[in-house]
C-alpha cells in the first residue's frame, strides 16, 4: 500500500502533464489541419487581357503557389445557340483571361491588400478578386482558435513549473531523512540519488505507457472518430512510435530536472 | 588507513564554532587511543554533541587540529569525508534509521556504501540482528519497534561494518533501564571483543558500567580530562 501511494504520488503529476502537453499538441494538429483546409478551400481571381503564367506572378507575389486558368468555353457553349458563329468567335476574342491562383500561406488582412496591390501593377491584369470579406471572417477565426492555443501552451507551460517545484518539495520532504543518514555513514553522492532517478525513470515509463494507450484508444475509436467527424474536426491519430516516444521523452526530461534540483538542494541542506 | 601510532582521535587547540567570534570549543587539546571507552559529559549546550559532530566531519574545525582516524579534518574533501564515515558507526539519540526501509535494510546500509555484495550483506545483517536478539523482527519498519529495540538496530547498524571507531550521541537518552543497559552492554561488548574504540556523548555515566573508561568534560568551552 505505502509502495502504491509513493509511486503514485510521482506518477498522479506525470498523468497531469502528459494528458496536458498530448491535448496541447492534439489541438495544434486540429488547427494546423484547420488552416491548412483554408489555404486548399481559398483562392483569388485574376482577370487579365494578357496571359499569364506562375513565374510572372511570383516575380510580384512570392507565396504563389499554384496558377490554373478557368476555363470559360462552358459559358461560350451556353450561348452558341442563340447567336452566330462570328459573333461567338468576337465574344471569345474580345473576352479577358480568368485565374484562380492559390497560395502557399494564408496571408493576414493586410498582407491580402498589398497582393491584390502587386498583382494589379501587373500589366493586363483588370481586376482581381480576394474574397476579403468572406476570407476575413475565416482568418479571423483562424487567429482566434491560435490565440487560444497559445493561451493554453503558457497554462501548459505554468502547469509544469508549478508541478516541478511540488514535486521537488515532495521528494525533498521525503527523502531528507534517507538523504541525511546515508551522509552520515559516508554514502557517494550517485547512491544517495540513484534511488530517486530510478523511481522517477521507472514511473516515467508507466506513465507515460498509461497515458499513450489512453489516447491511443481515444484517437483510434470508431465512436469518437464519427463524433469529431460529424462536428468537422479532423481527430489527429496518436502514433504510438512517435507521440509516445514523445511523451516518454518529455516525462523522463522534466522528471529529471526536478530530481536533480531536489537532489542539489536536499545536497545543501 | 593511518591510524597515527594507535591514536583515533587528536585535537589540538582546536576551535569550533557554528558563527564567527562565538566558539563552542576553544583550544581544546586531546589524544584518544584505539580501544578506549570515552565518555564525554557536560552540562547541556556545553558543545558535547558540536565536538562529537566535529569528529564525523559534520562541522569543522575553525581553528587548530582535528584528526580522526588519521584524516585531518580542518580542509576536509568530500571524498576523504566520506572515506573517514565508511569507517565509522554513529549512534544517535533519536536513532535515525530510514523508517520506510525495513532493519535488515538499516542494517545493510553501510556494508552496501562500503560495497559488499547483498548476500553478504544480507548475511552480516542476520548476524548482527542475531546478536541484539532481534533476528525475528528483520521485516519490521523502525516505527513498528520499540524505542530500545530501535537503538538497537542502530548500534547494529554501527557495528555492521566493523568501525574503527563508534561515536554515540547520547545513545540511551530517550531509553529506560533495562533497554539502557542493553545498549552499554553492545557497545562494551564492540569494544572488549572487537577494540573497537567508543567515544560516548552523554550527560551522565551509567552508574553499573563495568568497564574502564576515559572521562572528559567539555565546559566554557574546554575539554578536560577526569582522572
């Protein structure tokens, strides 16, 4: 029992920072994810007498990434029947050259109106269209949705300290007697600490196994994949190899540090 | 290790003191031999235990000498500190044994920082549990003991690797009669059977103690011997 309680103590704030930082870096995916999806979904139109290729429009606007030209025989074909082949044949030569260009980063508001700027000093372009209304109001959810994430990494990030500084006064607490009587009969320094940094190792690994399996299973499931699903939420899958091995890393290094700040100190004392 | 011509412990003019300008001990001089049975007495806050904590490198030296066991503890390092405990047993008052460690784990203890391997360990703890007849409790915790059956796991745990020297602070302090008298037998027995000298912190002489001691007294800051 008092073996369970002891690694328990250790392990209850292990639990706390890697359900923390794997939902940190689950809402980053999910967000990533999200602009990505903007950046695929958004694209501006040019409307040119001159054609136009990707090298021109870089030369202006590095973020260019993609140029395709739009078709417009559909239309034309819509009205062959009610006017004559020369007229058709006019309309064609007199109409403009229509662009979709898509872009390799989302551009904030201003960034939007200095492209539209460059693009329009190019000569043959009319017009270009950037959606700015409807773009705006995506970007600035976009901007939201990150502000909060950051929010919650400085929450994550304070978290942490304050469970190092806990922790460290817990095992500072616990491990001043041991520490003191082993001094006294002459104990080398590593032996002293050797207990610690195997403890903390030992319920790094539990931990950070728990919590993966944990995720693994939510991240994994059926029922919870259709829910994110249906709410328009990507779920980014925990990768056993990766963000295990992640969360293994994280535990054993903040684990590590608190171990060795409270060794130092119980050192002093 | 030197043992300088058979003497454990030498201070001259020593000084010691936990502040500047406020010394406990002042210029005290002193010579104990291997296989003396000391008894250190004084009234209290004397510096009795500040001298006996001076002896295992706990404080040092602000002024003068001090040498146990040949190592001069004035500019001690930590590794020739640690050296000097290894040959050491130290007994307190308040027992100081690990409580989350059984005793035959508070026993091992100094034969595992000398190095040995656990069955030898393990079987050196038996022998000494054996020897302060609590053989049969080895799995306890501290807390589930007496408080005489737990300064015996402490003068046990002293003896485990065969000190050259024992320094007891007040060792029966917090003990009755019977439970008193077991512990001076163990440390008499340690030092008749093994030579093992003994250097005792305590604030009065067991009255039915047969055997030959030294005696100092530590006050206003001297350390005199009693003929």
């Amino acid at each position: 029992m008092k073996f369970l309680k002891y690694h328990i103590s250790i392990m209850l704030p292990l639990f706390l920072l890697f359900f923390a930082v794997e939902s940190f870096y689950m809402l980053r995916q999910i967000i990533d994810n999200y602009e990505s999806n903007i950046n695929n979904d958004y694209s501006i139109v040019i409307v040119s007498k001159v054609p136009l290729d990707k090298s021109m429009l870089k030369q202006k606007v590095d973020s260019v990434d993609e140029v395709k030209i739009i078709t417009i025989n559909k239309v034309i074909n819509r009205l062959k029947d009610n006017i004559s082949a020369n007229d058709l044949k006019i309309l064609k030569e007199s109409l403009p050259l229509f662009y979709s260009i898509k872009l390799n980063k989302l551009p904030n508001s201003k960034q939007l109106m200095n492209i539209k700027k460059e693009l329009l000093k190019i000569s043959g372009v009319k017009s270009v269209s950037t959606f700015q209304k409807s773009y705006n109001k995506f970007y600035n959810f976009l901007i939201f949705n990150k502000m909060l994430l950051l929010f919650f990494a400085i929450f994550v990030a304070v978290i942490v300290l304050l469970l190092i500084v806990k922790q460290s006064e817990v095992w500072i607490f616990e491990h001043k007697q041991r520490f003191e009587i082993m001094s006294i009969l002459g104990a080398p320094f590593w032996m002293k600490s050797a207990m610690l940094y195997r403890v903390v190792i030992v319920d790094s690994i539990l931990s950070s196994a728990i919590v993966s399996a944990i995720f693994y299973y939510f991240t994994h499931s059926d029922k919870y994949l259709r829910y994110f699903m249906e709410i328009g939420i990507s779920l980014p899958k925990f990768n056993i190899l990766k963000d295990g091995v992640l969360l293994f890393g994280i535990g054993i290094f903040v684990s590590i540090v608190s171990v060795t700040f409270a060794i130092i100190k119980l050192n002093k004392e | 290790m030197n043992s300088a011509k058979s003497s454990v412990v030498v201070a001259e003019n020593l000084t010691l003191a936990y502040k500047k300008n406020e010394p406990i001990i002042q210029n005290a001089t002193l010579s104990i031999k291997m296989g003396d049975f000391v008894f250190i007495t004084g009234k209290s806050g004397s510096g009795k235990s500040t001298f006996l904590k001076s002896m295992y490198g706990a404080i040092h030296p602000r002024e003068g000498i001090l040498n146990v066991c040949g190592i001069n503890l004035r500019n001690v390092s930590t590794s020739n500190k640690n050296f000097l405990r290894k040959h050491l047993g130290v007994v307190f008052q308040d027992y100081k044994l690990i409580e989350n460690w059984t005793i035959e784990k508070n026993v091992m203890l100094p034969l595992l920082i000398a190095g040995f391997s656990k069955d030898v360990c393990i079987s050196q703890a038996h022998k000494l549990l054996n020897h302060v007849k609590l053989v049969h409790k080895a799995d306890k915790y501290p807390l589930e003991l007496s408080g005489g059956e737990q300064q015996r796991v402490a003068v046990a745990r002293a003896l485990a690797h065969n000190p050259v020297l024992i320094l007891a602070d007040e060792p029966t302090g917090n003990l009755d009669e019977y439970s008193s008298s077991v512990i001076w037998d163990l440390l008499k027995g340690a030092n008749a059977q093994l030579g093992t000298t003994v250097i005792t912190v305590t604030h009065k002489i067991p009255s039915l103690l047969r055997v030959n001691y030294r005696h100092f007294i530590i006050e206003d800051g001297g350390i005199d011997e009693v003929s």
